[in-house]
C-alpha cells in the first residue's frame, strides 16, 4: 500500500493519463511525487497547472537521477512511452518503448522499487490470440504496428528476466478517453474528435467500414474512461495482486455509432453521421474488434464498477469538453 510520506515517481506526467494520475494522486493527499517528461510541449504543460509535486525531472535524466537518490523512491508509475501509432519507424519506438523501459526495470530490480508500467492492447494485433492478459501468449501475439510491437517485446522480455522489481504489472490499456487529452492532435481519442466535429459543423465523420464482416460504423472497441485507468492502476500498485500483465478495459466492446450516438445525446442535438474512406496509411493495419478479457484483475480482487460508454461521456463532454476543464 503506498503510503503518504513515499515518493512516487510517474514518467510522461505531462501526458493525458499520467497527468490525470498525478490529479487524483494529489486529491488523495500524495503530493512527493517525481515528475519525469521532457515538459517541452506547452500544450502539455496546461495538464499539470495545479498541480502539487515535489520534483521535475527530464525523461533523458531520471535513471541517472534515480542512480544518485537510491533510496529515495519507493513507487513509479511508468506511462511515458512514444504513443503515435501512425509512426513506422520502429527505432523510434524502440528507444523510448523498449530501450528506456528495460533501463528503468533494471534499475527498479537493483533498488527495490515497485512497478507499474503500460503496456497496451494494441499488442493483441488482430485479435488472432484473443484478448485475454495470459502472460504465456506474449511471444504468439502479431502487432499491427511498430508501436505495438516495441510494447510487445518489452511484455516479453519482462518475463524473461530473472532480477525483478519488488513487485510488477503490466497494464495493457484498450481505448482510453477523457480529460487532459486536449494536446494530443491526431492521436486523441475519437470521444474528443467527434465532439469538435459536432461543435463545429453539428455533425460527425466516421471511418467507413473496409472489412465485410462489419458495417460502417459497427467496427467494436472496448473504450474505457480515464478515471477507471487510474483506479486500475492504483489498486494494482496498493495491492501488488501476483506479478504479470493485466488488461485495462471495460471488458464490453462497444460501436463506434454508439459512441457518436451518446456524444449527441449529452450535447442534446440532432444526430447526423457521414462516413469517410478510411486513410491508407493505416487502413490495413486497423482493428475492426478489441473487447478486454477482465477476468484476471477482477479474479485478483479488484471490484470497482467501471463507467459504462454512456457515462463516461457524459461525464467527460458536460463536465470537462465544453468548458475546456482539465483532470
């Protein structure tokens, strides 16, 4: 159980989820908090005003930093990772994905500090495997991109390793959405890019279907709010249930018509969805299907409820889209 007087560090603390964490963290009264990100982006830097910590550190500094203050954190949440699944140069993610996260478990190995790092679903590639966090399917999952793959090879090399943390989990987290994701262009959740549409031309685009399985904007993915991430990720770090990878998603795989559908609904307007050709660039390397397998965690013990989509964005667009609020 982490305990108020520890230090925690949080890598990519500038960035939606781990900028999120560092809020509710701060709401539960932890406030020695290590902040770790290259906090170039000012974009980014809007997520962490109002923030309490104790410290910044710049990503290219904290294993150093944390090789001269041994003893000093107990706890880190590692959620900094080159995210951009458009990116094809796989030594990009490499450096940051894998490189850099082999770097901090050695070093949470050598001083006894307890892990939680994401990974993500998009190792599941297709879903050839399923979806469920079996920690023995690492080495058979097929990735679609090069960001899947660099977070796949470090899930296997993890387990391959013999010096540990004191304690680890690895969080593959599905379709995540909600506040603090305003910087993150391209890459932001379509809960976000749909409500800018509605807002702007009172109506939403979606990406056509190119698979014959699944008609347009039927394509499934298990979406998850941000807040049910933190509390995932809390309670694994307070309850260090048996080491391994643990999936973060609702476990309930939802349209994508549902989701624009919800979004006027909280805005109160008129539906009306066109469809678009879905870019080339990533067209083949899209997945039609993503539904988490819970049962590992919920089986471990954990027994928060989790917003359903309808919630979530209501939660999201009322209380922190149209006001531009932040988490």
């Amino acid at each position: 159980m982490m305990k108020k007087d520890e230090t925690i560090a949080i890598t990519g603390a500038a960035g939606f989820i781990a900028s999120a964490l560092v809020g509710a963290l701060n709401k539960d009264g932890f406030e020695h908090l290590i902040l770790v990100d290259d906090f170039s982006d000012e974009k980014k830097s809007e997520n962490l005003n109002h923030k309490i910590f104790e410290a910044k550190v710049h990503r290219e500094q904290f294993i150093e930093w944390l090789k001269k203050h041994p003893t000093k954190v107990q706890h880190i949440f590692h959620l900094g990772a080159r995210t951009d699944t458009t990116e094809m140069d796989y030594e990009v993610h490499k450096k940051w994905n894998l490189e850099y996260s082999k770097a901090l478990w050695e070093i949470c190995a050598e001083q006894g500090i307890q892990l939680v790092y994401a990974s993500s679903a998009a190792t599941y590639g297709n879903g050839e495997f399923g979806y469920k966090d079996d920690n023995t399917l690492c080495e058979k999952l097929m990735p679609l991109n090069p960001y899947g793959v660099s977070k796949n090879e470090f899930d296997i090399w993890a387990m391959q390793q013999k010096k540990k943390p004191s304690s680890w989990a690895g969080v593959k987290f599905f379709n995540v959405y909600g506040p603090n994701e305003y910087h993150k262009g391209r890459m932001a959740s379509v809960i976000f890019h749909a409500f800018n549409q509605i807002k702007e031309t009172g109506e939403v685009t979606l990406f056509r279907s190119h698979n014959p399985n699944y008609k347009d904007g039927e394509q499934l993915r298990d979406f998850i709010y941000v807040q049910d991430i933190i509390n995932i990720i809390i309670w694994l770090m307070n309850n260090k249930p048996e080491n391994g990878l643990y999936n973060a998603g609702t476990g309930q795989a939802r349209t994508f018509l549902d989701l624009v559908k919800s979004i006027f609904k909280s805005l109160d307007l008129p539906e009306k969805i066109n469809f678009r050709d879905t870019p080339e660039d990533i067209r083949d390397k899209y997945q039609y299907f993503t539904e988490a397998d819970m049962h590992k965690l919920l089986d471990a013990g954990f027994d928060k409820k989790f917003n359903s989509l309808e919630e979530g964005i209501d939660i999201y667009v009322n209380g922190f889209l149209k006001e531009h609020k932040y988490l």
